[in-house]
C-alpha cells in the first residue's frame, strides 16, 4: 500500500469517530474543526506516531 492510502485508510477507519465528536461542537465550527482533525491525523501519520507507538508505561512516564 502506498503511504496515502494507508492515511486514507486511517481516516476512513476514524472517521466515524470524528463525526460523532463534532456533534458536540457548535454547528458553524464543524466543517473548519474536521478539517483541522483530519489534518493533524495525517501530520502524525507522517511524524511515525502510529508506526511507533509509545507501550503504556513510556506513555504515563510522560505525565509524571
């Protein structure tokens, strides 16, 4: 698979979700905050965020 596919892929799989959370966001914003999800989805496709990610206690190392 080529890399935009696979973010294709991802987005395809996540967008039920995004749509679910912008029905609790104010009506106007809706369109400009999928967007930005969208965006910021590709963006940490593309900075390894999901090929790597961290295993639970590198994840709460973060919050100390």
């Amino acid at each position: 698979m080529t890399t935009a596919a696979n973010v294709e892929q991802i987005l395809n799989k996540l967008e039920p979700k995004i749509k679910k959370s912008l029905y609790y966001t104010n009506p106007q914003d809706r369109q400009d905050l999928e967007q930005e999800l969208k965006t910021k989805i590709t963006e940490c496709y593309y900075n390894d965020v999901f090929k790597h990610p961290p295993g639970f206690w590198e994840f709460a190392e973060q919050f100390d």
